[in-house]
C-alpha cells in the first residue's frame, strides 16, 4: 500500500521545464503583439525599412500615393474648420475651442506654382494671357535682378508677367489670424523679394527664406529643411505644389495642385488648403492627420527615396499616436494576467504624463481593468494560505503598478474605472440581498471582498490617495451599499463569508473617513496658508507638515526601477 501511494503521488515539474515553458509562452505572445502591430500600422515598417507584405500577406499592396487636394473634397473640413474642438493630448480634459493651449501654428508657404505663377514676359504666349485676363485673375509686371551679366558686366534685368492665385491676398488675410506665415522658396532673392513685396503689402510674412536656406541632399536638391524654422515640427505645416520640397520632413507636408495661369478656374486656396489648415491649427501634433490624408512616406519609398529615421520624421508622441488603438484593442481582449501586465507596461512606455490616450481608449479599458485588477486579488486570495512574504508583496505591486501609473497620469481613467466597480457592488449587494439562493452566491462574495481589498491598495499608495479625493462621490457610494447590504437580515452569506466582508468594510470605511478628514483638514489648512501668504506670515509647523508628506514613502517606491518613466529622475513617496 506505501508502494501505491507513493505510485499516486504527484510531483511538481522540475523548475528548469518550467522556466522554459514560461520563456516560450512570452515569446509567443510578443510575436502575436509584433504581427498585430505590423498588420495595423504598416507605416512603422515603411519608417525602419522594411517591407511587410512578404510575410503578413501573399499579395503585395502597393503603398497609397498622395493626392493633391482636390476641391471636391472640400466639405471634409470645412465643417469643421469652425466647429472642431481643440484636441490636446489625448485624455486631457480642459478643451478650449477659440484658445488652444499651445503654440501658434507655423504655416510655410512656397512661392512659385503654390502662391503665384510667373512667366517671362517676352515668352508668354498671348493665349495663355488672354485666358487668364478673361478669367479675371490679378497680374502685374515686375522687373527683376537676374544672376547674369551683360557684356558690361552689369546685371540683366528680366521682365516677368506674374499671376496672382485667386483668393490670394484674402488667403493671407484670414491665414495669419491663426498661424503664423513663412515664405519658404527656392527661388533667388533677387527674384523673390520684389515679388513677395507685391503680393504682401501688408507685411504678414514673419520671416522670408530664400535659395541658399535650402539644403541639397543625395536624392533632390533644393530641399526645405523645416527644422531651421522650428525644432519643434508637431505644429509645423508646409504647403508646396513640389512634395519633394518636403522629404525630409513628409508628415508636415500638404502637396497642393499647381497653379498655372492656363489653368485660370482655381479655388484651391480659399476653398481647399485655408479649411484644412484651419482645422490642424486645431490640433495638437498636425503630423497624424496629414499621414492619414496623404501618406507621403510611403509615396515617397515609392519613388525611390528610402525611408528616414523615427528622429528625422516623427517623435515618441507621433509613434504613441500609431501605435495606441492596436495595444489597446489587445489589452481589451482576453488576455492571460501576465500578457495584460507586459501590454500596460509597454503602453506606458509610450505614454507619457498627462496621458496621451484617447477618449475612446480610456473608455474602453475602463471596462478591462477592473477585471485585470480583481484577477491580481485574487490569485492572492487562492494564496492566502501560504504566509505573507516580501516576495510575494512585491510580485503583487509588480502586476498592479502599470494600472496605477495609468491611474497617476489619467484621473478620468481611474473614475471609470471606479464607475465600473461600484456597478458591481449595487449588483452583487442587489444579487446576495435576495431571497432566492444561487449557485453564484460564493462567487459574487468573492468578488466583493476582491473590489474591497483592491480599494485598500489604492488607499496605501499616496499618489492615489490624492487623486482619489476627486472620487469621493464613487467612494461613499460603494460605502453606502455595503453597509446596506451587512445590515440586512436577508443577506444570503455564510457567518465567514460575512464577518470577512464586513471586516474588510470596516476597515476601508475607517481608512476612507481618515482619508476624508485629512483631505478637509488640507482644505482648510490651504485657505489659512493662503490669507497668511497674503500678510507675508508663513507658520513653521505647515512648512514641517508639508516637508512630512514629501518624505512619505510606501512599499511601492522600492519597484519605480520596473519601468522607464521619464518622471523618475526624482524619488517619489509611492508606485507612481
């Protein structure tokens, strides 16, 4: 019989199979992350250098070309040219549609075939002038200093027939209410300057760029290089009839029709390009609306000029921007505790703080994090048996601190969130008061206690202790309908299942009124400071008092080391 017990006894796999085995599951879910990521955002492929339909499709796709903007195409902006609100990074609140909360657009203007059209006035034939005479367009004829010489030594004059786009000077007018104006032209000064003084009387130009500010590099010459205008490129935009002009920088690029005196019948300025820069001053970062309208990256890969560096092209908040819907749909789906641990980790990566995610995003892991957190609960109360140990609290907050970095830069996040788990207290408190028992009833207390232990967590971090004072009215309502519920003589709980939840009550009730009380008391501290402030009179005691607070530190600050955040220069007082 000891034989055969022996035979039946089961013993745990060797941890080396173990560690393999968990090796290669996370290797398999990366490959799964990276196809999705390849799949959705074939323009990160197209950034690096490399071609993506050889191994994700049998068919190759040819990439998108540009198309200039037709007229046709007008009414996508022009309602919202008026109407859309100001987008600040994605997830902040404090929307302000006449005053954005960032700098003026710069827009960059190119002269020739953009803005105007020029011929020599000897050269001209008499039907293209009679045309754009019929038509109404504005000209006039400039002399202009030429980079020749005549046998003297003199420099040529050239006369030149200049046409005026229609809508010019009012494009400029109603232009510069909003951006800020650069002429940027690889014409030659001499050329240019009289003309411009033409056609800008009113001295709307800020700064006038000529020939030698352009670059040559091994592709085109003659190249504008945005950033000797603004280092800062998310609210740079370059209008040009040349999308060569812009390859350096192919995000910020509008690649507008041609204009030619031939062609008289143009609308293009006030009916086109005027609306769609007015809706990207609007915007935070115009590089992700121009990409999705023209994809000019891979048109340009397509004509043979490979493609640049994330640095040349974009930065981390254009790569979050891209990258943000795929990750999120992952993390939205099904996923394993330890995949959704490795996804919010790498989302933070990109995030930053005020978060950037969209107010879709936010949304929707509102209604996924509350099940990421109360699965981290629980498998410690699987545990529960086994003793308490340092490790263990650690591998605990390893799990938790992507979800509270999240709640520390979104604090509507953390609302929703708190949303979610007070509809499961009315539900579960509605579900056990009944008089009828269910099969679910150990389940549903379970899962009580695991939002009561999760409210705990939070009340231990000091960060989110203060971002939990805007959530007071959540709070005191899944106060409210737990001691409902334990008051009630028809509560269908075993006398362990309850005295556990109402000691896990009492204790977040007690924390929370400390908290409350702390929190006025901060309140009126803060006026007192304010009025003393006033009459140059700082007490001591508040200066100890706030120096305490500073000083704080939690069982999270020891775990900042998990993950790269651009905040932890500093120490902090807790996980976030």
């Amino acid at each position: 019989m000891a034989e055969m017990g022996a035979a039946t006894e089961v013993y745990p796999p060797p941890r080396t199979i173990q560690v393999w085995k968990t090796l290669l599951n996370w290797l398999a879910f990366f490959f799964q992350i990276f196809s999705q990521i390849l799949r959705g955002t074939p323009q990160v492929l197209s950034y690096v250098g490399l071609r993506h339909s050889s191994f994700l499709s049998s068919t190759p796709q040819a990439p998108p070309q540009f198309k200039p903007l037709p007229v046709v195409e007008l009414a996508e902006f022009e309602g919202e040219s008026q109407e859309t609100p100001c987008t600040p990074p994605a997830g902040v609140g404090g929307r302000v549609k006449d005053a954005p909360p960032f700098e003026k657009l710069k827009v960059v203007l190119d002269l020739d075939e953009t803005l105007v059209c020029a011929y020599e006035t000897l050269s001209l034939p008499a039907i293209i002038r009679a045309q754009a005479t019929e038509a109404g367009l504005k000209w006039f004829e400039l002399e202009c200093i030429s980079s020749d010489k005549d046998v003297e030594g003199k420099p040529k004059i050239n006369y030149v027939t200049v046409f005026e786009r229609p809508g010019l000077k009012e494009f400029l007018k109603l232009l510069s209410e909003f951006a800020d104006l650069v002429l940027f032209t690889a014409g030659l000064e001499g050329y240019a300057r009289p003309l411009v003084d033409r056609i800008d009387v009113d001295n709307l130009f800020t700064h006038r760029l000529y020939r030698p500010s352009t670059i040559s590099t091994e592709y085109r010459e003659h190249v504008k290089d945005l950033s000797c205008i603004s280092k800062n490129l998310s609210r740079v935009v370059i209008v040009d009839n040349n999308p060569f002009s812009f390859l350096l920088q192919p995000l910020n690029g509008i690649p507008c029709i041609p204009f030619s005196a031939g062609q008289p019948c143009d609308e293009q300025l006030l009916e086109v390009i005027l609306p769609l820069l007015k809706h990207l001053s609007q915007q935070k970062d115009v590089r992700p609306i121009l990409y999705e309208r023209f994809h000019m990256p891979e048109w340009f890969q397509k004509n043979g000029i490979p493609a640049l560096r994330w640095t040349t092209i974009g930065d981390a908040h254009l790569v979050f921007q891209m990258l943000e819907k795929i990750i999120v749909d992952l993390i939205c789906a099904k996923q394993p505790v330890d995949n959704m641990c490795g996804l919010l980790r790498l989302l933070i990566t990109f995030d930053s703080k005020p978060s950037r995610l969209s107010e879709d995003s936010i949304i929707n892991m509102s209604h996924t994090l509350p099940e990421y957190l109360m699965d981290i609960v629980s498998n410690d109360q699987e545990d529960n048996h086994e003793p308490s140990t340092a490790i263990s609290v650690k591998r605990r907050y390893y799990y938790l601190l992507p979800s509270f970095l999240l709640f520390h830069r979104s604090n509507r996040l953390l609302s929703l969130v708190l949303n979610v788990m007070g509809s499961w207290v009315s539900e579960i408190c509605s579900l056990l008061g009944s008089d009828s028992q269910t099969s679910s009833t150990i389940d549903s207390s379970s899962r009580l206690y695991a939002i009561i232990s999760m409210l705990l967590l939070m009340h231990e971090d000091v960060k989110i202790q203060r971002i939990l004072s805007s959530c007071k009215m959540q709070i005191k309502n899944i106060l409210q309908n737990l001691g409902t519920l334990l008051t009630s003589v028809e509560i269908q709980l075993a006398i362990r299942e309850k005295h556990k939840i109402q000691s896990a009550h009492d204790q977040l009730k007690e924390v929370t009124s400390k908290l409350f009380r702390d929190w006025q008391n901060l309140g009126e501290t803060a006026s007192v400071t304010s009025l003393s402030s006033s009459r140059r009179c700082i007490s001591s005691s508040s200066l100890s008092a706030t120096a305490e607070e500073d000083s704080t530190t939690t069982i999270f600050s020891d775990l900042h080391t998990d993950i790269i955040e651009a905040q932890a220069a500093k120490p902090t007082s807790s996980l976030v």
